[in-house]
C-alpha cells in the first residue's frame, strides 16, 4: 500500500486535467506520467496544445471539415456553431461577424495563457530557440525520448498549432544526439515561417484576470518595470512574489474545488509585486484563437 502511494500520490488532478483535455483517454496515476512517459498520439498531443491558446477552451480535431453537393450546397459541416450574421447578402462596411463560442472550458483561460507564457519562454530563451529566427510570436516545447528514439516539437502561433514527430518505424535510435531541438524544431521553423509569411506579428492574446510581474529572468526575484535581463512572468492576482499566498491548487472547470486563500488577501485583492510595476484586469472568458 505505501509503495503504491509513492507512485500516485498527486497525479489525480494531472490525470483529470490531461483526459478532459483529451490528450488522454485514462492516464495512469504513475509520477512518470507527470512527465509525460504515457504514450499518446501525435493528434491528441498538438490538440492539447491547441487548447492553450485556445484560451482553454476544448478542441476537436478534425480531417474533413466542409462537404458540398455539385451544386454548391453544404451538406456536411464540422464546425456546428451559429453564425446569424454570416448570411448577410452583401457587405457594406459592417463589423466582421462572430461565432458563438460554444467550445467547453476545459482550463481556467488564465492557466491556460500562463502555459502560453511559459512555452513562449522555450522559443525566446529554452530549447526553441531556433524557433525564433520565424521572427513572429510562437511558443512550443521540444521533446526527447530515452536513447534518442523519438523527437518532438510542438508548438503554436496566436491562430496556428503545429506538432512535429520524427521516429523509426522499427522504433529503433535516431542516433546519438538527435533530440527534439535538432531534429524536429527545425521542420517547425521552416514550416511556420511559410504559414506566416504574409501573417502580421500579432501577440499572443492575454485573457482578463492576468498579472503580468517583471522579474528578474535568472532568479525570479520581482524587479522595477524595464529592467535589464528582466522579463514579464504571468500570476493569477494573489499568487504573485510577496502576495502571501497559500493556494493548494486552482479552480478548474470541471475539476473539484482545491483553492484556498488566506483570510484577508481576499479582501485586499491583488498585490502589486514588490520593488515591481504589475499589470491586472478583471478575470473574464477564455480570449479568441483557434477553431
């Protein structure tokens, strides 16, 4: 019984969050799996990257999305959300119109975008780094089996998610030193910098509710705004350096409530970091992205 605890205690709420975002059907309760030693496809895996910059919202991939008669008519779509301004006869000058977004959360949108954060991290300053010559806002984590057999790379741009697999059939080695940041970040690069050619450089989308704290980029310490060597690092308000927080976990949907907050920061509401500039909004739905 100990034994098994070892190897389990703290994995139920990884196991829930990676199957209600479909990366998993049922993820063994292993500490490995943390990790992300559980197999998976190449599919799931880019549609639960997807997800965060979708804002969290739940993705379903899709081969065929549109079928039309000869005619011209559509009798088959994926995509089921209602448009009722998209039938508009003519154009004349109107806003674009919206789509309902009836996608389930399946992440809190800010968790969602302090994993974008993060994973922009990886291309500016991590093992993505030549992802960066694309010369456009991406984000996106290399990957690496034992002995070099597998390499990955999967990533996003703010509209665009892309995951690279390179292996043997015969799952044997790649050869000694092919990781993920050699061997599949470079088909990233080329790729994206052909889908993005003619794409402005837009940022990624902040959701509402986000506090973004410049910090010292080596030791996370808060800094003043504009600091040498400093770069933004994404909190939920009440959880940043010096708010005094205890928090044993986060609200997700779908999942159990855990959060708990000491008595008084709650009332106080968020804490500007100290000797920093914080920047907050007014916590809100998911931001747009993909489809």
């Amino acid at each position: 019984m100990t034994a098994r605890l070892a190897h389990t205690i703290g994995m139920e709420p990884i196991s829930e969050t990676v199957e209600r975002m479909g990366v998993y059907e049922k993820l063994p309760v292993f500490l490995a799996n943390s990790l992300g030693a559980e197999v998976t496809t190449l599919m799931k895996l880019t549609t639960g990257y997807a997800e965060f910059v979708n804002g969290g919202r739940k993705l379903e991939p899709t081969l065929i999305d549109r079928v039309q008669d000869r005619h011209g008519k559509t009798v088959y779509r994926f995509d089921k959300r209602d448009c009722a301004e998209c039938s508009q006869p003519e154009w004349q000058g109107q806003e674009e119109p919206l789509l309902d977004e009836n996608q389930a959360q399946v992440l809190d949108p800010r968790t969602a975008y302090q994993i974008v954060s993060i994973l922009e991290g990886v291309v500016q300053r991590g093992t993505g780094v030549t992802i960066r010559s694309v010369g456009k806002p991406l984000a996106g984590k290399t990957g690496t089996s034992s002995d070099f057999r597998d390499a990955w790379f999967v990533g996003f741009s703010p509209d665009l998610a892309l995951g690279v697999f390179v292996g043997n059939d015969n799952f044997q080695s790649l050869g000694q030193g092919e990781q993920g940041a050699l061997a599949a970040a470079p088909i990233f690069r080329e790729f994206m910098k052909e889908a993005l050619a003619d794409k402005p450089a837009t940022p990624f989308r902040i959701p509402q509710g986000v506090l973004l704290v410049p910090v010292d980029a080596r030791t996370g310490t808060p800094v003043p705004q504009g600091t040498p060597g400093s770069i933004l690092e994404a909190f939920k308000p009440g959880t940043e350096p010096g708010a005094g927080y205890n928090i044993s976990d986060v609200d997700e949907p779908g999942a159990p409530t855990r959060a708990s907050v000491q008595a008084g920061d709650a009332a106080r509401g968020p804490t500007p970091a100290a000797s920093g500039t914080a920047i907050t909004t007014t916590i809100g739905s998911g931001t747009g992205g993909l489809y």
